[in-house]
C-alpha cells in the first residue's frame, strides 16, 4: 500500500492543478521505521583531558549507556583498549586486528530505561607499545538480552551511525617504551630504627647476623631482561662506604645482590638483608652525637649485570635513611629509657661486677616482606637473669611470636614464652610456659616447687584462612583468600636442682602460603598459583646459672653461667600468583572500522610475588658465659 503525504494533496486543491488523463502524479512512498523496542547501546566513551600516560598508569573513563525496553536489567560491559594504526587502512577486505588488548570486565546492576552515565578506573597494561590508542567498550558481549538492534552494542560495520568512523570510543596517548631499562624504584625497612651496639661491646653475636633487613621495588622495560647487582652504600663523615649484603645461596655475604628479572613480573620485589662491618660500625661510633637525633643514610645502585647500555640510568638509584642508635653500656639493670620509651624493646646489658643483679638479654625483632601482599614478622627473645645477694637466684625465659600480613591485614600466627626461676629459699622456684596459635591459647603448664625438671615436645599441624582480598587479572576481577598451611612445635627441657637450666628448641615453625580464588563473571577458569614458603623458624635457647658455691662454708663463692641463644631462619621464598582464562572476543576491521568478529580464548597471569629467599640464615643471636665472684 503507498502513502501519498496529505501536505502533497493540500498544495494541490489549493493551487487548482488538475491531472489529465495522461499525467502521472509523483508520489513519495514513505515506510515508517519499525519502533524499536528494546536495545542497549554506549553512546559515549571519553576520559577528560590527560597528559601522556605510561603502562600501568589508571585512567578514570566515563561512558554514557541508553536502555530501551528493558527494566532492571543486569548487563555486563567489557573494555578494550585498541592502537590507532590498526584503523589507518581503509581496506574492503576484512583483517584480524593484531593489537588489542581486554582490559576491564564490568557488570552494570538494575539498569531501567532511559540514559545513565558511569565510570570506571581502566588500568593500562605492562607491556603496552608507545603510540595513540582507542578505548573502546562492548555491551552485552554475549547477547544474553534479546535486542531489536544488535549490531550497535558495539562499533560495526553494519550500524549506519558507525560508518563514518563515528563509533563511540576515547583517546589516549601512551609514551614510547624504553628499549632496555631497569628501575629501582624504592627501597622499604622491617624496622623502625637500627640499633647498633658500641665497637667494644661483644655479646656473642656470630657473624651472620643481620642489622638491616628490608625490601626493594623494582620494574623494568624492553625486551633484554637478565642479571642485575645491587650495591649498597652508607653516608659516613660525608662521605659514601659501601656494605655488604647476605647471599643465602653462597651462605656468606657478598659485595652486591644479585637478581633476575623476570619477563612475567613486572611489581619487583628484592628482599634484602645486610650487615654492617666492625669497621664502618666504628666510623659510624666515631662520628655518633648521643645528645643529637641521628640518621643513617644510604645509597642504593642498581647496575646492568651485562652493560648491555641502558636507555635511562637515571632511575637506578635510590636514597633513603632510618633512624639510628648506639646502645652504650651500663653498670646498671635497667633497660635505659632512650631504647625502651622509644621502641619498647629489651636491651643487651653486660654483666655489672659487684653486689648488683646481673642480666643478660638479647632481642631479634625484624619483619620480612609487602605488607600489601606478605609479610612475616619474627620476634625473638632470651633472657638471664642473676641474683647474687639476698634471697640468691635467677630466672630464664624465652619468647617467640611470628606475625603475618595478608593484604595489609594482621594475623599473629604463633607466640610462645617460657619463664623458669629458682631461688634459694624455694620461693618463687618454678616454671610457666604458654602457647598462642592464631590468637587461641592451645597449651599452657605451669609449677612451682624447690626443684623441679620438666620436659616437653608438643607438636601442631594447623590450616587457617587469613585474609580476603580483590584482584584485577587481566580485565577479571578475582576474590582470593589467603592463609597458611603447615606444622609448629616445641622441644624443650627446663629444671632446677642447684643448678638451673633450660636447653632445646623453644618453638619450630614450618608455614606455607595457599590461596583460593573464583570469579562470578564467564571465565573459563580462574584461580591461585601458588608455592610460597612463608617463614622455617627455629629458635633455640640453652642457659644455665650454678648456685651451689652460695654458702657460707665456701672460701671464693660465685655464681657460673651461660646463654647461647640461637636461630635458623629462612623467610618467604617461592612464588605465589593468580590467573584467569577468558572467553574473548577476536577483532577485525574493514573500512576502517573495528568490530568483533568471532570469540578466542586468553590467558592472564598476576604474580604478587616471585621471590628467592634471601634470609636463609643460621646463626647465633647471643653467646655468654663466665664466672661472677661473689
């Protein structure tokens, strides 16, 4: 049927034309378009203005989306991020679009009808090649909804609008990639100050020991990974000394670390654990104000292992700085205020001679680690303590506590303590000993006799879930939780019978890092990759203290005794990573024009960390004996 316009018959009555017989009126045929009844369309993608962006860089993208038909509506949008030389040809021949990449998966809840604008934080890809790039957005990728108008959830050649170029998509500029560059990005302390003990001063202390303990962050660019030496200087009298770094590997300290780059890894991280010489700690004595606040600075280099002409050295130093202290000797028993009011931590007190109460202790207290990602702190202590005058005797104890980070959050994943005591007059003579698993008490004993000799060896196996935390892999986001896994114990023998003492391991830790992931979007599988040791701690302890000689009938009495306390340490080595396979989509191009135009499968990968330990260590934390004349 034709419909012949109204307007048209109007201008003909009143202007009086007539049709002969012969004559053929010209008539315009007029098909109403179809109503559309239901679609959903982005009409808009922009970000505002922005200064050259680099890999890894977020970028906040404002997009506009139109329902129609729809009420309530839950539709996912997913995000590509395209160069613009891909469209540079204006072929009729459709060709695979080689550089494009998924960046982001979003699902958008309750849309009703009508125009809603929305954002989202796109972050750029590692390995991103510098040049103009398209951010281009997908709705309904797997047409779960059933729409009158398909072809414009997308950019198409099919859609009318869209063949003039003008698709919905923004643009951004990305900075050229170096050819070849390592980065030292930062470097971070498991402690809040160092504190050093004066040249004189020797408690026993092996040589493998550790006075900082820290970690780097590192990137990279280019293609040309391999070997890398880390140098450490410190600032002494104005000018720059080089130190020494711990190399679990060779079991010795080295004059640089080395590390690996990965190809996978772009987040870095370099564990580092270093020690200072006998003789720069002297320089440092020399030129120590104790009325003053002082500050340690240090220089951290990184240098090409194989000089292979790095683009940019400019960003392959680091300058940094801690607090530092020197703990001067005292006569007395009192832990000085300057330590204790700052870092509530014990002191290592030499003997005092004469009549005084008499103390040796030592304290290890370091972590290890991102507290973003993971981290172990260890803290250790061992005390002996003497009483000469009086009611004559002594006491032990010994303490460890492990405490873990998962994604920022706390966990005290373990704590022993152990405190034995003997007096002559058999007050106060006894022992207590607690343990703490995951904040639970799981054992506690404890007596109080004039002799006593006790011995135990408890074990645990324990499995626990720590901590939840959100990922972006790839474009999918994934939920994992973390935790450990492994086993915790002690062995140790304590007693008092003239002689009191107490030997063994005080607590074993063995734990390992686990993680489990799921997503809820239309992945084909995402999870945890992970063989994480996060910490294999054994802490030892032997001490004795002799009172047999306190009596009157002795010609030259005095007290004899030892503490040697000991550890065995290796500290989050392994790897621990996420991954995600996604049902994709394949683009092609014609006319310059990009659309999708089949489906592929890819693979993301996320390390959070790939590590070698570095703190593989044993050694001997305090070591004292002798003899004290009464």
């Amino acid at each position: 049927m034709r419909l012949i316009p109204y307007a048209l018959l109007s201008l003909a009555t009143l202007t009086g034309c007539q049709f002969s017989e012969n004559d053929t009126p010209d008539v315009t045929v007029v098909t109403p378009a179809p109503e559309v009844q239901s679609n959903l369309e982005i009409t808009e993608i922009s970000t505002g203005p922005l200064d050259m962006l680099a890999p890894n860089d977020t970028v906040k993208t404002y997009y506009t989306v139109d329902v129609t038909g729809f009420d309530n509506v839950d539709v996912e949008v997913h995000f590509y991020l395209m160069h613009s030389d891909e469209l540079d040809t204006q072929s009729e021949q459709e060709a695979a679009i080689e550089d494009i990449q998924q960046i982001a998966v979003v699902e958008l809840a309750g849309l009703s009808s009508g125009t809603s604008e929305h954002e989202i934080e796109l972050t750029l890809p590692n390995a991103l090649e510098g040049g103009n790039y398209h951010i281009l957005a997908q709705i309904d990728p797997n047409d779960l909804h059933v729409e009158d108008i398909e072809e414009d959830n997308h950019p198409s050649v099919d859609h009318e609008p869209h063949l003039e170029g003008n698709f919905p998509h923004a643009d951004i500029v990305v900075r050229e990639q170096e050819g070849h560059d390592y980065k030292l990005l930062g470097a971070e302390f498991g402690q809040t100050a160092l504190i050093l003990d004066t040249p004189n001063v020797n408690n026993g202390t092996s040589d493998h020991h550790s006075d900082l303990i820290g970690y780097f962050e590192a990137d990279y660019e280019g293609t040309n990974l391999g070997l890398s030496h880390i140098k450490a200087e410190v600032m002494v009298a104005g000018n720059w000394v080089e130190t020494h770094f711990w190399d679990a590997t060779a079991g010795q300290y080295t004059d640089t670390l080395a590390h690996e780059f990965r190809a996978e890894l772009h987040d870095e991280h370099i564990g580092f654990d270093i020690a200072l010489e006998p003789e720069l700690i002297k320089s440092l004595h020399d030129n120590y104000n104790a009325e003053a606040e002082n500050t340690l600075e240090l220089r951290f280099t990184l240098i090409d292992a194989a000089q292979d002409a790095e683009t940019n050295t400019d960003n392959n130093q680091v300058l940094t700085s801690i607090p530092f202290y020197f703990f001067e000797q005292e006569d007395a028993t009192q832990v000085p205020a300057s330590r204790s009011a700052r870092f509530n931590e014990h002191a290592i007190v030499p003997a005092s001679v004469g009549l005084a109460n008499i103390n040796f202790q030592s304290e290890f207290d370091k972590s290890y680690g991102d507290k973003s990602k993971f981290s172990v702190g260890v803290d250790l202590q061992g005390q002996l303590f003497i009483v000469p005058t009086g009611d004559p005797g002594g006491r032990i104890t010994g303490e460890g506590t492990v405490e873990a980070y998962f994604f920022n959050a706390k966990n005290t994943l373990f704590s022993i303590s152990y405190n034995g005591s003997a007096y002559i007059s058999g007050l106060n003579t006894g022992y207590e000993s607690e343990m703490i698993i995951f904040n639970n008490v799981v054992f506690e004993d404890e007596k109080f006799t004039a002799k006593y000799e006790k011995s135990w060896e408890k074990k645990w196996e324990e499995d626990k879930t720590l901590a939840q935390a959100t990922f972006t892999v790839g474009p999918i986001p994934i939920k994992v939780e973390a935790g450990v896994t492994g086993n915790l114990g002690f062995e140790l023998t304590v007693g008092y019978n003239a002689e009191l003492y107490a030997e063994g391991d005080l607590f074993h830790v063995d734990f390992g890092a686990f993680g489990r992931g799921g997503v809820n979007l239309l992945v084909a599988s995402a999870g945890v990759q992970a063989i994480l040791t996060l910490i294999d701690n054994t802490f030892a302890m032997e001490s004795n203290a002799g009172f047999a000689l306190l009596t009157n009938n002795n010609a030259n009495p005095h007290i004899y005794y030892g503490i040697e306390l000991k550890n065995d340490l290796d500290v989050i080595s392994g790897k621990f990573g996420l991954y995600a396979e996604t049902y994709g989509v394949k683009w092609c191009k014609k006319w310059g024009i990009p659309y999708p135009c089949g489906k592929k499968t890819s693979r993301y990968d996320l390390w959070l960390y790939q590590t070698n330990s570095v703190f593989d260590k044993s050694w001997t934390i305090y070591s004292k004996e002798g003899e004290i004349d009464l």
